[in-house]
C-alpha cells in the first residue's frame, strides 16, 4: 500500500520523497509502530521510483525536454 500511494504522489512534478512522507504521515498515526515504519519505508521507496517514472520516457534525467534545444 504504501509503494503504491508513494508512486502516486512521487509521479507529480517537485514532489520528493521527503514531502511525500511528510504529507502521508498522518496516515501512520494510528498504526503500530512497526507497521508505521515499514508504511513509511514503503512510501519513501515508492516516491523514489515515481520521481524517475517521469523521465525514464524522456530517455533523460531531468524528464524536461528543454536541454535537448540548447546548445
């Protein structure tokens, strides 16, 4: 679940992994805390990998294509 919602939120353009978790962690409140923390991990990995969903397309790392144009 928590993969799931971090790709989600980590796909949106200037939102990283530490805003993700800061955004979702009150949905951690009322678990254990072991299920909070691995909740978390989840997150943090899923924001990881939806920041680079954007740009994997654009065969470049920045995703924008405006650098291609420059000289």
């Amino acid at each position: 679940m928590g993969v799931f919602v971090g790709t989600l939120i980590g796909v949106l353009p200037g939102v990283g992994p530490v805003a993700t978790i800061s955004m979702l962690l009150p949905a951690t409140f009322k678990m254990t805390p072991v299920g909070a923390i691995i909740m978390l991990a989840g997150i943090y990995y899923g924001a990881m990998y939806g920041g680079s969903t954007t740009s994997i397309p654009g065969q470049h790392p920045r995703g924008d294509c405006l650098h291609r144009h420059l000289p």
